[in-house]
C-alpha cells in the first residue's frame, strides 16, 4: 500500500498539532478521518476544534468527521468508535495521539494532575486501542499507532517530571504488550516519537515561544505516520520508531524543509535514546 484513499482512520485529540497533521496527510490520500477529541468549542490559548479540523480534512481532499469524545470515558470511546465506523464502513487505523502534560516534580505535581496524564496517556492509549481491536480485525491492513517514546528506562528520562514520564512510557508499554497480544490477528502496533521538539501551539503554551524557533512542523511526524501505517501490518509490527531516523531508512536525506528556522540549532526532544543515531547531517541540542 503506497497510500490510504479509501481507508479510515481514527485520531485521538486531533484538533491541532501533531494529531491534525497526520490526519491532513491522509487526507490529501483521500482518507476518511475521524478526529475524537473534547475541544467542541475554541480553546482561549490554543487554536482548533473538533469542527475546524474536520472541515480542513475535508478541504485537503479526505472525508472529516468531527466526534465530541473524552478518551478516559469507556462509554464516550465506544460510541466514537462506533459512529466512525458507522459513518466510513469500518475502521483501519487508530492513531492514539490524545496527550496531558506537566513537567513537573512530585512535588509540584497536584494529584488530580496526574490522575488526569495518566487517565489520558497510558489508559486512554490502552482502552481505545482495545476497545478498536473488534473493528481492527474486519481491516485488510490494520494498524494501531501511538506517539510515545522509545522504551529507554533511564533516571534521567524520569528525574524532573516523574509523573508526566510514566504516563507517556505507559503508553509504550501499552504498544509493546498490544504488539505481541494482537501479532496474530495481523494488527500493527508501533509507536512513533519525535527527535527535535515540535512547533505546535501546545508546546508554545507549556514550554515557551523561545522553543518555536529551534524545533520541525508537525509535518515531519505526519510524513514519518503516513510512511509506517501505508506499511503491511502483518510485516511491521513491535517498532519503536524516531521520527528522522525512520524516515532515512525510508531514503528521505534532506530534513532542512522541516525547520521552523534553520538559523537557529535544533531542540532535542525528551526521551530520545542515546542508542538512536540521528541521520547524517542532523544536528540537535540538548536543553536543560
């Protein structure tokens, strides 16, 4: 498979981001999308809603459906799986980007704070992809994708936002036990991370506009999502990938039209494996 006309795929959380840019690349396949996420009306700080996002999928050449959805409700996930389903004929892929973030140290970390990283990170991640499983099967080419980091269990991944680090490593961990759960049903399971910090209005509100300017559009994610779930699951399952170093061993050696600004270095995000080896040319900075 080259390209995802005709299918359907399912974001968590995607009415901005990270999340809307990988459901616009497949929508310029002419992919159907659902984007399931809670923000129904404008948010004061950060742009996009359910609305906006589905009416730009539509415009970039896809089919959009806008679900109202709080991914820690069993029953609110059911009803959006169902009604995608109901709306495309099935459902092939599920991309479970939905996120909380705060990094913050334990004590500075309220407690319904992580409740809400953990109730939305790794049990959203566990119970969308398990409660999408029934759909999942029914697909020529299943894939479940989640954009969560490598499993790299190092102190220092953990030492200054505890709580925020086990919600995202939980969901790798969900990745990896799906993996293997539901090989034999021929559905992928992978997890996707980026390299260098991403230019998205979430990171400017939780982190600061000074970061903008040294991390990649949301656009190298989106390519580097297209590349792995056009893949065939039965093949490519159990990758924990990062996003440039995937897309070299795709061909790709030019990553300059990904910078915000290519007069400034290259944020390194959190969580990226010392292991991992960036592609040739690809030099970031580490912050903090």
């Amino acid at each position: 498979m080259t390209n995802l006309r005709g299918k359907t795929m399912f974001v968590t959380g995607g009415s901005r981001g990270i999340g809307l840019a990988i459901a616009l690349r497949a929508a310029r396949d002419g992919a159907n999308v659902a984007i399931a996420a809670k923000t129904a009306d404008p948010h004061p700080k950060l742009p996009g809603t359910i609305y906006t996002s589905a009416a730009a999928i539509d415009e970039a050449g896809g089919k959009g459906l806008a679900i109202m959805m709080d991914v820690r409700e069993e029953a609110s996930v059911t009803a959006a799986l169902a009604k995608t389903a109901e709306t495309f004929g099935g459902i092939d892929i599920i991309v479970n980007n939905a996120s909380a973030i705060q990094l913050t140290n334990s004590q500075m970390t309220d407690m319904r704070r992580f409740d809400l990283m953990l109730g939305v990170n790794t049990r959203g991640t566990f119970m969308v992809s398990k409660l999408a499983v029934p759909y999942l099967e029914k697909s020529d080419n299943p894939h479940i994708l989640a954009l969560s980091p490598p499993l790299d269990m190092r102190e220092k991944w953990f030492a200054h936002h505890t709580a925020y680090s086990i919600a995202k490593y939980g969901m790798s961990m969900t990745v990896l036990g799906l993996a293997g759960e539901l090989r034999s049903k021929g559905i992928a399971v992978n997890a996707l991370w980026p390299r260098t910090t991403i230019a998205t209005a979430a990171i400017e509100f939780v982190v600061g506009e000074a970061l903008m300017s040294m991390s990649r559009t949301p656009d190298i994610m989106a390519d580097a999502a297209h590349a792995i779930v056009t893949k065939p699951a039965r093949d490519f399952t159990g990758q924990f990938l990062i996003d440039d170093t995937f897309l070299a061993s795709e061909g790709m050696t030019d990553f300059e039209h990904y910078r915000v600004d290519a007069t400034k270095p290259l944020a390194q995000d959190f969580f990226v494996p010392d292991d991992i080896a960036a592609p040739e040319g690809v030099i970031t900075v580490k912050m903090g």
